[in-house]
C-alpha cells in the first residue's frame, strides 16, 4: 500500500501567501554527469513538518526515544500533492510501522544474521552492565575512603608531634650539655622512627585489603574492554552485510547497494537508516516527484540535536548518497532562475524576489536593497555559492560587493576572509576565493585583543568555531580566518578552545616553542580564567566552589554529565555578581579545562541546578538569542617577555 498523505492530513496551513523560498538545499553531484542535483526545504515543507510535530506532541509514545523524523512532499503522475513521512533507524523498536515509509529493501536479507548477532550484543552488553556495576567497586571506594581518612588522621598526629619534637629540641639544646642532651635527642628521634613505623604499617594494612579487590576491578575493566572491541567488530560485521544488502534506487531508476556507493571501510553505522535517503528511494520506486523535504529532531536532546529543530542532511551518512539518489530528478524551476540571475546581465530575471532573500546552499542571502539597489555582482565576476552563505550589503549608493576582476571559488578547505577592524576593502584585491562546496568568505572582523609577534588574543564571537569542523558547511573559525588574515600564519595554533557558542578571548600561538609553553601553563593550572554568564534563574547562594567530575559518553558527543566512576575531576568556583529580575548574572573562575564544564556544572542538580540562559542542550527552554556565556578574562605569564599578561573583553550581553 502506497505511504502517501494528503496535505490537509498533515497540516491545515494555506500557502498561497507564504514565501516559500528555500532555507536550505539537500543537494549532490550526479555520478555519471557530474551536475550539482538540488531539492530544497523550504517554508512549506517546514510548515509541513510541523504539523507532523504537532502529531507527534499528542502521542507520548513518541517522547520516548530522540530521533530525526522527515517528510517529503511530492507530486504523483495526475500533478496532486501529497505527503510521505519517516523516521530514522527503529520507532520504538520496530522498523514497519503504518503510515511511515519502510525501511530500504535488503534488510530481510540478513534477518537471521541480524537478529542472531543483535542477541549478542544485548548479552554482551548485559555483562557489560553487571561487570559495571560489581559489588566490589563500591566495597574498594568505600575502603579506600575510609584508609584515606585514617591516613589523614595520623598524618595530622603525626604533623602535630613533629612541630612539639622540635620545639623541645631547641630548648634541649639551650638547657642540656653533652651525653645528657645526646641522650635526650636520641629519645626524640626514636619517636620519630616509631611513627613512620606506624605509617608504614597503616599503609601495608590498606595495600593487603584493597589489592585483592583492585585485581578484581582491574580483571573486569579488562573484560569490559575486551567485551566493547567484540561489540565493536560485531556490529561493524552486521552493517558491512546490511550495507552490501540495503538496494536505493534512483529517479533514473537505477539500483545501487549502498557498499557500492561508498568505500566500505569508511560507512557509518546506520548509513541507509536516515529519514533522507528512504524518503528519496520510496518517491523513486512509486514514480513520485519531490519537490522539497524537511527533516527535524524530536524526543529527547541528544548531542547538538534539540526537539523541534530543523536540521540538514548528516555529512558522513547521508550526504555521500545524495547525488545517486537525485539523480533523474527534474531540477527546481527556483534553481534555474538562480542560475539565470547569476549568469545574465541587467536583462536577466531578477536574482532576488520581493522578499529579498535568495536562498544558498545551507543558508539565506540576506541583502540590503530592492529593485533600484547596485546589481550584486558586477559584470565579469564569476562566483560559486555551492553549499554556503553569502552576507550582502549594500543599498543605492553602496560599494560593489566584489572588486572588478576577482575569480571567487570555496572549496571545502579554508575560508579567506577580510582584513582587520581597520581594513577597507571586503575582499582583498588579488585574493582568490574559493565556493564549490563549502561557505562563502564571512565579512565579519575578529576584534583582536592583543597582538606581538609570538602570540595573539582575538574576542570570538558567540556562533563561531574555534577550528574548522568535519564537513564543508562547519569550515568557517576562528583558526580559518586568521589563517588567511595573517601574513605569518603558517606556524599558527590553537592554544585552547572556546565553545560554538561561547564568546569571548581565543588564545592563539605564532611559533611551537611559544604554544608548547603556553598549554603546559594550561595543564599545569597556571591560566587565570574568569567568565562571566546569566542563570536563567535565581540562585539563592551567592559563592562557592562545584565540583563535580564530568563524563563524555562517545555515543552521545557532545553531550557531558556528571559520572563519578569515570568522570575526569572538573572544579569551579563562583560568585554572584547581581540579580537581574528572574536571572542571575554570575562569575566562574574554572580551575580545570573540562568540555561544557561550566554549563554542566550550572545545569546539574548537584552543581547550581540552573541552565545557562540559552543553553537549549543543557536544559534551558527560556528565550534568548546566544547562549549567555562570555570568557571575559585571561591572564598568563608570557612565555617570551616572561611578565604577566592579563587580558579582558567586555561582556556583549
């Protein structure tokens, strides 16, 4: 039976006024002409999906597991439209469910292996549980607790005794002559054996107790180890036969299997389980034609992942099956018109609409200016926007937005950008750059706090990256732009990292002498840090020291919670600064470097209990336009002029 929905059982939205240019493009080159193959998502397939959200609200059973849900719209042979939804992997642990579109064909072909090796890794996975929770870690921490306090005891006797023997000493000598003081001394120097005696024996007592325990937890945690690399390879097994099995076809109708679209040795697990690629093959197996797709998160946050949030198609699954799948696909009359606005003249169809915003790859164009404005791109240029975002300013009287004769291409690799907060030109004249796939160079300046020739402060801004990321939209940082700003940038380095969306001081090196003794003052505690954040609530203590150790679970990066058993220590001291209505402005110190430390530390219940205002992945649902987290302060002793530097950037909220 055919998966398909009318528009009416989706959402009652009427579109007739809405804009519906696009906001992002799925898109990907045809493997056998190369072509570059775009279907967007755009307000009404986004509209559409809310709808869908809206279903999935009523039902708490979809509340139970995180996951990406989409949905396609798509037009049958006699021009109706109608709807086809998915969900990505298993819902609630099924892969058929009615209404949704199936899974991709060749899964029933390794059923019985697959159930086979699912049964063990869940016994695996059982042991690995048991083995995690065995009696005797809790036993040895509650021993080595209770010896720890014992040793303390003693130490502090111990300490106390001393600080008696040497004062009597000086009066010994002061009072005593010859044998008598020999004597005397000779007495107070045998106490003083007797305790390391003593200390001695404590400590013979403790090793005798726990080291039958520690062999234990150590045999386990070798176990477990053994049990995760045999869980590991199982896995990777199962989804080497599922990929070789798993047929898409395409709107050519051509069959692939997905091992022969991607190198084998490189395909995620659950590569042919997103929303995305069964969406595409079941519209191409049921001679339906998309016309755009949207697809969100919803249930629980996992990682960057928040309910109700539109997302893209992911860079290592579903984006190397993007071309295959289009292939044959018609290409949106938006897109031809884009086309045209690039390659044509003044006579050429307007590149822009009534609402002046043109879509571009995985953003929108904002620009300044209607009908009347400066043409965009003046004549002779050539530009590529691929996947990225192209900021355009400018009205009647505004400066060309590209110098005459520059080539401009992205690539996937770094982003120039312009010069410093002094710099005149966007673009520098005779910089080449580069847009295949990647983002369009970003006009924004970096503020640049301290500068010498070994080292250089910048002030990040809130959404920008420390370093470039995996995929070729996250190629914008930090790192990039000054690569390419700096003359002297081939030695550059990250000293330390700053959250996406953390603003504030960047610490960057110009030589590996000077960053090599710049992160040893890092790992040696020697940085003063100071940030300055708002609670988006009110804190009814106003100092104090958190300290919770904190745990990246790898199968949910970058997500970070408090973990006693294999948490790293994490430390921070704070201080309330004011309270600001139903917020409370705040200062950390971090005396440890931990991922997210900070925001954890404020979102846990055993920390302050209270999200940073805006931190939507820790808890937070208040509205906020950042994340409300500055690093605000910095100091060091230069590793070259060997005087304390101290940095400060004022606080933008």
């Amino acid at each position: 039976m055919l998966e398909l929905h009318a528009l009416l059982d989706v959402t009652d939205c009427h579109w007739e006024s809405i804009d519906s240019q696009p906001n992002y493009w799925y898109e990907g080159r045809c493997p056998q002409s190369g072509e570059l193959l775009r279907l967007p998502r755009d307000r009404m397939s986004e509209d559409l999906a809310r709808g869908l959200m809206q279903y999935l609200a009523a039902d708490d059973s979809y509340d139970r597991e995180g996951k990406m849900y989409g949905i396609l719209l798509v037009e049958m042979p006699s021009g109706e439209q109608g709807i086809l939804k998915a969900f990505s992997g298993l819902l609630n642990g099924c892969s058929i469910v009615e209404g949704w579109v199936p899974p991709i064909p060749g899964r029933d072909r390794v059923a019985f292996e697959e159930a086979r090796t699912l049964t063990q890794l869940e016994a695996m996975k059982q042991e690995l549980i048991a083995l995690n929770q065995l009696p005797q870690r809790q036993e040895y921490e509650a021993l080595f607790r209770e010896f720890e306090v014992q040793m303390q005891v003693v130490s502090d006797r111990h300490r106390n005794r001393k600080l008696q023997r040497d004062e009597k000493r000086q009066l010994l000598c002061q009072t005593l002559a010859a044998e008598t003081l020999e004597i005397a001394l000779e007495q107070l120097n045998q106490e003083s054996r007797l305790e390391k005696i003593e200390r001695r024996q404590l400590k013979r007592q403790r090793d005798e107790t726990l080291q039958p325990l520690k062999q234990l937890i150590e045999a386990a945690d070798r176990r477990m180890r053994a049990l995760k690399q045999q869980r590991k390879e199982l896995s990777r097994e199962l989804q080497t036969q599922m990929h070789a099995a798993y047929t898409l076809m395409n709107f050519l109708g051509k069959s692939r299997s997905i091992s022969s679209l991607m190198a084998t040795n490189s395909i995620p697990t659950g590569t042919g389980d997103c929303c995305a690629p069964k969406l595409l093959h079941y519209a191409a197996v049921h001679n339906l034609k998309p016309l755009a797709m949207a697809e969100f998160w919803w249930g629980p946050p996992s990682g960057d992942k928040i309910q109700g949030e539109f997302y893209g198609a992911c860079g290592d699954r579903c984006q190397p099956l993007m071309g295959f799948l289009l292939s044959g696909l018609a290409q949106n009359p938006i897109v031809s018109n884009i086309n045209e606005g690039l390659t044509g003249g003044r006579e050429a169809q307007p590149l822009l609409p009534k609402s002046n915003n043109i879509s571009c790859g995985t953003g929108i164009l904002p620009v300044a200016g209607g009908r009347e404005a400066q043409p965009l791109l003046p004549t002779n240029h050539h530009t590529s926007c691929g996947t990225g975002i192209l900021p355009v300013a400018g009205g009647r009287d505004a400066q060309p937005l590209l110098p005459t004769n520059h080539h401009t291409s992205c690539g996937t690799g770094i982003l120039p950008v312009a010069g410093r907060l002094e710099a005149q030109p966007l673009l520098p004249t005779n910089h080449h750059i580069s847009c295949g796939t990647g983002i369009l160079p970003v006009t924004e300046m970096l503020p640049i706090i301290y500068e010498d020739k070994w080292l250089i402060a910048v002030n990040k801004p809130s959404g920008l990256l420390s370093v470039p990321g995996r995929y070729f939209e996250n190629q914008d940082s930090v790192f990039s732009r000054l690569r390419n700003l700096l003359p002297d940038s081939l030695n550059l380095t990250l000293v330390h990292r700053l959250d996406w969306e953390t603003s504030g001081i960047l610490l960057l090196a110009r030589d590996k002498e000077t960053s090599s003794q710049l992160r040893q003052q890092f790992a040696k505690k020697q940085v003063h840090k100071v940030y300055e954040a708002v609670l988006s609530g009110t804190l009814k203590i106003d100092a104090g020291t958190i300290d919770l150790p904190l745990w990246g679970d790898p199968e949910n990066r970058p997500y970070q919670q408090v973990n006693w058993e294999c948490g790293k220590p994490s430390v921070t001291r704070f201080q309330v600064m004011a309270k600001e209505g139903n917020h409370t402005r705040i200062e950390f110190w971090p005396l440890t470097g931990r991922t997210h430390q900070l925001r954890v530390h404020a979102a846990d219940v055993r920390g302050l209990g209270i999200p940073i205002l805006g931190d939507r992945l820790y808890g937070c649902r208040a509205a906020a336009n950042r994340l409300q987290l500055h690093a605000r302060e910095l100091s060091f002793e230069h590793p070259q002029l060997g005087e304390r530097l101290y940095l400060q950037a004022e606080t933008p909220f």
